[in-house]
C-alpha cells in the first residue's frame, strides 16, 4: 500500500463517518443456502480451488535453517516442505515413491535425507532419490531420476511459503500475487516470526467464517462484550484485488482523526485490515503484529483452523505481551465461530434457502463472487 492509498483508504472512511453513512454497494444480494451445505458443491470447490489454487502453507520463519522441514496435510494432500542446503524451498507430496508410505511423519525438524519407515528408501530434501537397500537384486534395471519425490509446484514469497496441493496444474505463484504486491511490500512481513499459535475445528462451512471477518454490521451485537465498544456502527470499506480482498474497519479514534496533523496519519493505527488471501487465508494487521488466519476445509460444514500471531523477530521476547494479545483474538474470532456453527446447524433446518447481503454487506457477495468464477459453469 502507498502512502497516497493510505490516505485516500482514511479520508474515504472518515467522510463515511461524517455522512453518517456505510459503505453501500448498489444492491442487495443474495447466497445460496446450497453454496454452504451440499456435498457435490464442496468437492467442487476442492478439486477446483483449493487443490488448483496457491495455498499459504507456513511463514518463512517456520524453516529457518538448511535442512529444515515441514509436514502440512491440507487440501487432503499431505506435504512436506524443506529448505535445502543452498536456502531454496522445495514442495513434495509425503509419499514414498516405492511402495506408497508415509514417508515423513515429524511434523516438523531438521533433515537433509529422509528414509522410508517402510523400506529404508532414501531421498535429499531436494527430492532426489538417494538410496536403495539390496538394490542390485531387486532392482537392477532402476533409473533413479524417475524415482523421485513427486513435487509441488512452490515459491517463498514475501515471507510465506505458498504451494498449489495438486502436482498436475499449471499455476503461475507470481501472477496469483501479483494484484497484492504494493501491499505486500507494505507490510513487510520477511522478518517476522510466530510468537503463539492455536488450531482448532470448526463445524461450520469456510466460507462463513471468511465473511465473519469481512463486514462490521455485526461488531456491536455479536462483539459487544469484547472488541464492539472499540469500533464504530457498522463502518468499513473493502476492495479487490482480482480474487483477493482487502478489508478496512476502522476503530473509534478515527473520530479524532482529523484533527491531527495529516502527515502522522498511520492507517495500522486507526484500524483494523484484514486481508483475504484467496481462497483460504486471511492476514487480520494491526498496529504492531498481525494474525494469520488459515482454513482447511474438511466437509461441507467441518474446517480446521490454525490461528498464528507474527511479530517482528526483535519484538518476539515480550512473550507475555504477545501472550495476552494473541489470547484477546482468540477470545474475539471465537465469537464469531460459534456464531458460524450455529449458522452452519440451522441451515440444516430449512428455514432459510438463501442467505441475504445488505448493502453494507457488499464484501460478503464479492467473495462469493469471486468462489463462484473459480469453478467449472
């Protein structure tokens, strides 16, 4: 984000405010009930977004040294990640290329070779098949190049490590990032390490927990005890970036906010940004830290969370401080689960056929939208 978008983002709001107006799209919308509770339409989604997609597996700080690894299971692909001795990020599937086992089971270390618990097959972390006990008898003929680990399509990209779980498609990473990257450079997240971190299942379809951070209509009803009081009556705005989506909600400093000198104006300050990175991470930024929030769909109406605090690596040792900040989201986002997995439970009433977008509700249509053009017509 430059400086003339951050400012343009603050006036925009700040004249809302004064109109006392929300950020209206032209229409009310509307959602299929379907869209969120039938089995056909999540394994549409599967095989076509979350599977074809660039999904954001780990932060940089995650494989820190040579050697490094991960084991992710997302999108029903298990994977392990490594960083090889020249500091370069490799993706592969965590199969055995002899006779299909799990070829990794830590879920995370240091390693340059990694052997089958099978077998005793051995590969490097740059995937490349190493060894094979009794191979002269049993497999005399064995071209190794065609043994190798089969790889994922991955690139480390402003801190993070993205990797599309489906070894055939063709995804270009770059272009995928490319509508983000002014805003990418801006938050400047290379440096950062994770202080806490959470998982959690959900019962409740991706999708409505991706809209329960994306509209403020809700933040002084369903936050009133918690964050409510801090933030203004159904105040934000949001834009796309091709299918990714930056959401702003301002707090109730920015009420003040015009009567300080222009040049201090500090959006991280003013407001909450929540980045919806397509299709299933989000970046909730603040003043001094941000929160990544990544989904993995399991059903329909199941998704796995994990909730990540990140910090500037020279800040990671207030371990208190960051303690109570990442427990203060935690309590926040649980709110809006819960909500989401009683939403979830009365779709399965029949009450309801679609859901209902207001106006001020535009965000949620817009990333309906933009699920909607990723699948087959």
């Amino acid at each position: 984000m430059d400086r003339q978008t951050e400012l343009a983002l603050l006036d925009e709001l700040m004249g809302l405010s004064a109109r006392k107006s929300a950020y209206l799209d032209e229409d009310v919308t509307y959602s299929d009930v379907a869209h969120y509770t039938d089995s056909a339409h999540f394994e549409a989604e599967m095989q076509h977004v979350f599977r074809r997609y660039p999904l954001m597996v780990a932060h940089n700080s995650e494989l820190p040294d040579p050697g490094s690894f991960l084991r992710r299971d997302t999108a029903r692909q298990p994977m392990l990640i490594t960083r090889d001795s020249d500091g370069q990020v490799h993706a592969f599937i965590n199969v055995c290329r002899h006779r299909g086992a799990r070829l990794v089971d830590e879920t995370q270390g240091c390693k340059h070779v990694f052997s089958c618990p099978y077998h005793a097959w051995t590969w490097s972390n740059k995937g490349d098949l190493r060894g094979i006990p009794h191979r002269k008898q049993g497999f005399p003929d064995i071209d190794r190049s065609d043994y190798g680990l089969t790889r994922l399509t991955c690139a480390e990209r402003s801190g993070w490590i993205w990797v599309v779980p489906d070894p055939s498609a063709d995804v270009d990473i770059d272009a995928h990032l490319a509508p983000l990257d002014s805003d990418l450079r801006w938050l400047d997240m290379e440096g950062m390490v994770i202080a806490e971190q959470d998982t959690l299942v959900c019962n409740a379809n991706w999708k409505l927990l991706v809209e329960g951070g994306i509209e403020a209509y809700h933040f002084r009803v369903a936050h009133a005890n918690t964050i409510g009081p801090f933030f203004p009556d159904n105040l934000s705005s949001y834009q796309m970036f091709d299918r990714h989506m930056r959401s702003v909600l301002p707090r109730i400093s920015l009420e003040t906010l015009g009567e300080r000198d222009r040049e201090d104006w500090n959006i991280r300050n003013e407001a909450n940004i929540v980045y919806s990175l397509f299709p299933t991470s989000q970046w909730l930024v603040q003043q001094d830290h941000l929160v990544w929030i990544h989904m993995n769909p399991l059903a329909a109406d199941k998704s796995h969370l994990t909730l990540a605090t990140l910090v500037p690596a020279s800040e990671k040792g207030r371990k208190e401080h960051w303690k109570r900040n990442h427990q203060i989201t935690m309590t926040t986002l649980q709110e809006d689960f819960e909500l989401g997995e009683g939403i979830q439970a009365g779709m399965a009433t029949g009450a309801n056929t679609r859901l209902t977008f207001g106006r001020y509700e535009g965000a949620l249509n817009a990333f309906a939208k933009a699920v909607q053009s990723a699948l087959p017509a």
